[in-house]
C-alpha cells in the first residue's frame, strides 16, 4: 500500500497497486476528454501530503463520498501535465478504509460481502458493457465486430462484479473468432 508521497514519487511509467488510506476532500464531476475517455477529478489527501487524482474509465463513476477514507486498489500511476504531478488511476476499486463493503460500482473486478439489488447490478452490468464497447473501438475495431463482441459483456460483467471472473479471462471469452 503506497501513501500519496510513495505515488508521487514513482519513475515514469511506474505503477502502484494500492493506494492508501486516503481521505477524499473533493471530488468534481466526470466528464468526457476531446478522445472521447471518460474521466473524474478529485483531491485526496493523508498523512503524507495532498494531491489531486483523476480517475479514468469505469473509475470515473465511483461514487465517492466527500471526507470518507478510502483503499484504492488498482492501476495507479502519476501524470505529468504542465509541469504539475498528479495521481492517475484506471481500473481501480474504492474501498472504505473502515473495512466496510466496497463501495464499487465502476467496472473492476472486487468481492462483495453484501447483497445487491437488481438495479444496482443493472446498472453496474450497463457500464461495464459500454466501457468494453468503447474500449473495443478506441482499438479501432469496426462498429459491427464490437457489437459481436459485447453480446456477452453483461453476463461477464456479473461474473466479474461478483469476483468470479478477472479482466484477463473475461477478454479471452468475449473475443468470438
């Protein structure tokens, strides 16, 4: 587990695979860059300093809560832009530091210790599916190729969502050629 000033730190092009506990001090909307990536700012902070940290993909739409303290658990890495260092992560899980459920509904693999209701796992399968569509075409794979490839995504992303499944396995599954 790496504190904000470890991550700061990291030669470029380094990953971490944990960073935490932080606190989530603000956290702004999730937007769409001009490449079409999905992406959400927030500022977390511990006992090593402050930082902002841009969430991208399926991680944009966590839903964080202000002044909660949180695991993050995934591809972390730093961003360099104009000459400021930030903390960037894609596909990374949020979890309570209190050891509580994990508060993830973005489109990473986590178990869950609590039942979910239908609509949440509806929607948690929809994201999943239009992130693998999108990812599938910023491959500059064609429209109709992608289309036959997400016709299974909602029965992975419940596998995935429920830790039966990892990302590597769903992309071996889904590919149908």
């Amino acid at each position: 587990m790496s504190t904000i000033h470890q991550t700061l730190a990291l030669p470029p092009k380094g990953t971490a695979l944990a960073l935490g506990p932080v606190k989530v001090s603000a956290k702004y909307p999730a937007d769409t860059t001009t490449n079409g990536k999905r992406r959400r700012n927030i500022m977390v902070s511990d006992s090593s300093g402050s930082s902002k940290m841009t969430l991208w993909g399926g991680a944009a739409d966590l839903p964080l809560v202000d002044g909660t303290t949180y695991i993050f658990k995934g591809k972390i890495g730093i961003n360099e832009y104009n000459g400021n260092t930030s903390i960037s992560a894609e596909n990374v899980v949020a979890e309570p530091a209190d050891g509580s459920v994990s508060s993830n509904t973005g489109a990473a693999a986590t178990h869950t210790t609590k039942r979910i209701d239908a609509v949440e796992l509806a929607n948690h399968m929809a994201r999943f599916t239009n992130h693998y569509y999108q990812g599938l075409l910023e491959q500059g794979i064609s429209k109709e190729v992608a289309e036959r490839c997400i016709l299974n995504a909602p029965q992975f992303a419940a596998q995935w969502f429920f830790g039966e499944k990892y990302p590597d396995e769903v992309e071996e599954e889904a590919n149908p050629f």
